[in-house]
C-alpha cells in the first residue's frame, strides 16, 4: 500500500431518527440515517404503510380506470 493516500479511519457513532446510536469504525465521523434495524419493519415484525404524497390513492384511481375500460370491452 501507498503511504499516506488513505483516510483516516477512525470510531465514529451511527445515530438513527428513532433515537438509537451505535459505535461502529468509518471513515465518517457522525453519521445519521433514517431507518436501522432497531426500528425497520423486517426486523420488528410491525408492517408500516407510509402513504408519500398520496401514490397509493394516484395508483388506485390509475387502475380503477384501467377496470373500467376492460369491464367495457368484454360488454
């Protein structure tokens, strides 16, 4: 290896926004994240729905007309 071309690594702390910090080595220091296995639904057992400015509700109503049209063709 090169002297002197790599980044210093050194114990950095991983803080989620459900509050959990962990200690972990990086090149980083502080790092945030919005989603760690303490509080993912996979890890937890607990399914979440988050609606994102209202994608379900526009794909709902995008394949009820796609229904429609089939419902009439088949009339």
């Amino acid at each position: 290896m090169k002297p002197d071309i790599h980044p210093a690594y050194e114990e950095t702390t991983i803080t989620c926004a459900c509050g959990y910090t962990m200690k972990v080595g990086s090149t980083r220091k502080d790092i945030r994240v919005e989603i760690c296995s303490q509080c993912h639904p996979f890890f937890t057992g607990k399914q979440k729905l988050v609606d994102t400015a209202g994608r379900i509700e526009r794909f709902r109503k995008k394949y009820e007309k796609f229904q429609k049209k089939q419902e009439k063709a088949e009339s």
